[in-house]
C-alpha cells in the first residue's frame, strides 16, 4: 500500500544572506524557514567562507540554526571562498550530487540533486540556479532532465525548485512536455517573486512529477521578507505518494 506524506518545501535565493537593508543577517533567513514550517529548503547564493558573510559557512550555520541536515554544493570559486546551491532537510540524506550545469564560458551554475529519506519513503529533490540566457538555461534544464540521477530515480516522488532567471512560459512549456508540472497552476502568471521590495519577474519556481499533489502554493511576501533578501521565497505545501 502507498504511503501519503504531507511536507512544505520552501525555494529561496538569499542573495548570501545579504538583504536589501545591506545587512549580512542569516538569522533572517532562518526565522524566514521557520515561520513557514519548511520541512525541505533549497537556497540559492549560499556563501561558504566568504569575507561578505563573515567567513562563515551559511549552509552549517543555517541547518545548525534550525536543526536540519545541510548540503552545500559550491558553483563558484571565489579569491577567497565559494558560493553555490544549499539544501537543508529535517530529513537525512541518502545519497546525492551537484550537477555542473555550467554553459560555455558563462558563470558557473549548478544543480544540486539529492534523495531524501522521508518517513514515507524516498524523495528526488532537484535544487537548481539556471543561467541569465535563453540558450544557456535550454542547455541547463535539458542537462537536469537527462541526469543519471534523475534517469534512475524518476519513478521517485520529483520535486525540482529554484531560481530558474526565467521571465517567460518557456520553461514551464519544456518542464511540462517532460512531464513535471509547475506547482503554481494557475497562479504562475499572476505572481511575482523579485525584487523583493517591489517585484515584476516570476523567477523563483517548483515543479513536480506526478507522485505529488499541490495542496497550498505561496509567494511569502511580508515585512521579513521584503527586506531579508533581494528574492521573495516561495512555498509549496505537496502531498507525496511513495
């Protein structure tokens, strides 16, 4: 018999934890996860031993702060330090990898894949930082969709979610053919997620195959998050099947 679980996924660009006030303040993006009761984060722009952000590791401090196992997979080699896609879970990981989707001579991207070990069983989470071109996030997204990781665990609950640099239906068109739907329905064209303080682009997007149901989907715009980052997070409350 199938087991059903209910979990909240939260996608968040947090600009390394640097908000629009130019504070390096990870407390907020922390309280940020805990107000909206995520169970799995995937971050964007995660520092890891960078002079902006104190040195510090966010990815440790933030699954520290909040009690969830970290993964930080770094994209960029900075002349001191790194950055790249971190994902925190109240759940242990099980195995994973950080899939270069760098295009060209184009700033390095990644998507870091891993699956999680729910209490109903295992789940396919895709966090990904696409590229600011149209042929550069075609190369990204079919590079995800073709990954060993993806290709062996596809019958998997799937959730793939991020920073997609997409302002158009193009990506929602290719996901859909591929079969991942995008888990703002109709919303998708009403929403809007950056620049925090006043935002005009949908950039920040879930997707998800068919083994989870959309129960709630939240743009999480309040005092907090207009100033925490430069990116509003967004949320997704999903029925998984495993």
């Amino acid at each position: 018999m199938a087991a059903l679980l209910q979990i909240t996924v939260l996608t968040y660009n947090i600009h390394k934890a640097i908000g629009n006030d130019r504070r390096c303040d990870p407390e907020r993006i922390a309280r940020v996860c805990e107000n909206e009761g995520a169970d799995i984060v995937a971050l964007q722009e995660v520092d890891n031993g960078v002079p902006r952000s104190g040195n510090q590791n966010l990815a440790a401090a933030l699954g520290e702060r909040l009690g969830f196992y970290h993964r930080l997979g770094e994209n960029v080699q900075l002349k001191v330090g790194a950055y790249g896609n971190a994902t925190l879970s109240r759940w242990p990981f099980a195995q994973g990898k950080n899939i270069d989707l760098t295009w060209t001579i184009k700033k390095k991207r990644g998507c870091l894949s891993d699956i999680i070990n729910t209490p109903a069983g295992d789940l396919l989470f895709m966090n990904f930082h696409l590229g600011l071109s149209r042929i550069e996030r075609h190369f990204q997204i079919k590079k995800m969709l073709e990954s060993g990781i993806l290709g062996r665990h596809k019958s998997l609950p799937v959730i793939l979610l991020g920073d997609s640099n997409e302002r158009t239906r193009y990506l929602d068109i290719f996901m859909n053919f591929a079969g991942y739907r995008n888990a703002a329905g109709t919303l998708k064209r009403k929403i809007k997620t950056w620049p925090s303080f006043a935002p005009i682009w949908n950039l920040d997007k879930i997707f998800h195959n068919e083994k989870c149901a959309m129960v709630h989907y939240e743009v999480v715009k309040n005092q907090l998050t207009r100033v925490a980052s430069d990116h509003l997070p967004v949320k997704a409350v999903l029925r998984i099947q495993v």
